[in-house]
C-alpha cells in the first residue's frame, strides 16, 4: 500500500478519515492524497467560491500532515459529482485505498438515493475503508467475513495484498446456513436435538472452511463458526464487537448475481451498522467470479 486517497468534506466524519490514513501512511510509509469534491450543480460562482475556500483548507491540511505528523501529502480539488469525483481522483492517482468517514444516518434519504459513502463503495474499483471508529493506533485485530465462494478468496487475497493482514490479529467469520433449524422449531423438537443438529452442521462447515483457508495461505489466521439463526450483518457486527476488532473485511458482492447488482444486502447491512471501520473490497474489474 503506497498510495491513499482520502475523501474530505471539511467535517469530523472526515477529521477521522485522515486520522485514519495518517495512521496507515506512518505504518505502510504510503502517500495520503486528501481529495475534496465541490457539486458543480449549482451557480459559478458559488462553484469557483467553494474552489478556492477548499483549495485554501486543503493547503493548511497538507502543510500540517507533512510538518507536524512528518506524512507524505498532497490534495486535489475536483469539480463534479461527489462520489464520481472521488473514484475519478482514485484512478487518477493509482489509489490502492480510498479512505472515507462515516455517513450521515438520514434513513429516508438512504432508502432513496444511498449515501455518498455507500454509492462510492458501490461504483469503487478497488478497496474502500470505511473509517467509523475514532482512530486511537494501528489496527491490532480484524474479523474478515467470508462466504466461501471463490469471490470471498478474491476478497482476502486483495486485503492482503494490501498488507493489512500480514500485520493483523486475524479471524475469518463463517456464518453457516443451517436450514432445518426453521423446520425443527416448528417441530416443537428438543434442544438437545436442535443441539445435535446444529452440531453436524458445524462440522460441515468447518471442514468448508479448512479447505478455504488452504486455498488462501493467511498465516496466522484464525476460524469462527456461527449458525446463520439471526441477521448475518448482526451476527458479524456483534462478533467484532465480542473480539474487539477493530476492523471489519467484507467483499461488495455475494454468490449471486441478484446479490452483486444490489451491492449484497449483508455487506449493506455491515455497513449501515457497524461501528467498527469496515474494509469493503469490490470484485475484479476483469472477470467474473462465482
């Protein structure tokens, strides 16, 4: 990771976002591009005022980072569509990360239109860190959720190209289906029975996910196995919180491609949820996965 673009609008969703960066610029000695989008969907001269007002905060942004906290840095002011300008500025630049803050939760306006942070998760091209926590050091500890599919080897693979996982406490979180479980609640069945359901399930999926952890090669990393009885963006959710991760790992798309053309409602769900920084990895640009 050398190269990182920030997203900034100037708030304190954003002041995390380059606390954030600053911390992976020290660990991974990369270069934070902060990067500000002014809508140019409104009068000129409103557009050229918010131009040269952020041109000015960017400067005294960069000159901090680089005086005080010794990172490399510089900015660009981009004219457009916020999320479009932020992916156009990660390409233009060879952004392995782009780092944002977390969104605004307006419930009405996300179930329309999405926020900014989750439109440019969806249309990203590479990794996008959702910075939701307050940054206080370095990452010790990740959970990277996975489905198994060759997509979700992608999505490591990616992370750890990344060098994130190589310095990481890290458990993959399995969440396994376990579809008798309805039938046998409705059986009015015991629970010791359930138990022993539940138990043969387990050991199916743990075999499933030896296998994919030998596919993938993380050194180090651990396995978690829960049943699919809740919310699987709950259940993921709830597990950082038990382990004290402050990292989430996701990929943007699921099995199928219902769940690829709607971003995936489980990574979705992680992502209005969380309040751990989540890692959201897109699939390949040039291919296909299943």
């Amino acid at each position: 990771m050398k190269t990182i673009v920030v997203a900034t609008d100037f708030s304190e969703r954003s002041d995390r976002a380059i606390r954030r960066a600053k911390l992976l610029a020290r660990e991974f000695d990369a270069k934070v591009h902060l990067v500000h989008v002014v809508d140019d969907d409104q009068a000129r001269s409103i557009v050229l005022a918010e131009r040269d007002a952020s041109t000015k905060l960017l400067e005294e942004l960069t000159h901090t980072l680089e005086a005080i906290d010794a990172v490399k840095c510089d900015f660009r002011v981009v004219l457009g569509n916020p999320f479009v300008g932020i992916k156009q500025a990660a390409r233009d630049l060879g952004a392995d990360l782009i780092v944002i803050g977390p969104h605004r939760r307006q419930v009405l306006r996300d179930i329309l239109v999405g926020t900014t942070a989750e439109r440019t998760i969806r249309t990203a091209d590479r990794p996008v860190l959702l910075a939701n926590g307050v940054p206080t050091g370095p990452y010790r500890r990740a959970i990277a959720a996975s489905d198994l599919s060759t997509y979700s080897e992608t999505t490591l693979r990616t992370a750890k190209s990344l060098g994130l996982l190589d310095r990481l406490n890290v458990s993959l979180l399995h969440v396994f289906n376990a579809p008798g479980i309805a039938l046998m609640n409705r059986a009015s069945l015991s629970d010791d029975e359930k138990l022993s359901y539940i138990a043969g399930e387990r050991k199916r999926a743990g075999e499933e996910v030896a296998s994919f952890m030998d596919r993938i090669k993380v050194d180090g990393m651990s396995a978690i196995l829960k049943p699919d009885t809740a919310n699987i963006a709950e259940t993921i959710c709830a597990t950082a919180r038990e382990l004290s991760a402050e990292l989430i790992v996701i990929g943007t798309c699921g099995r199928s491609v219902i769940a690829r053309a709607l971003m995936g409602s489980v990574t979705e769900g992680v992502l209005r949820k969380s309040d751990r920084d989540v890692l959201a990895i897109p699939p390949p640009q040039n291919g296909t996965v299943s």
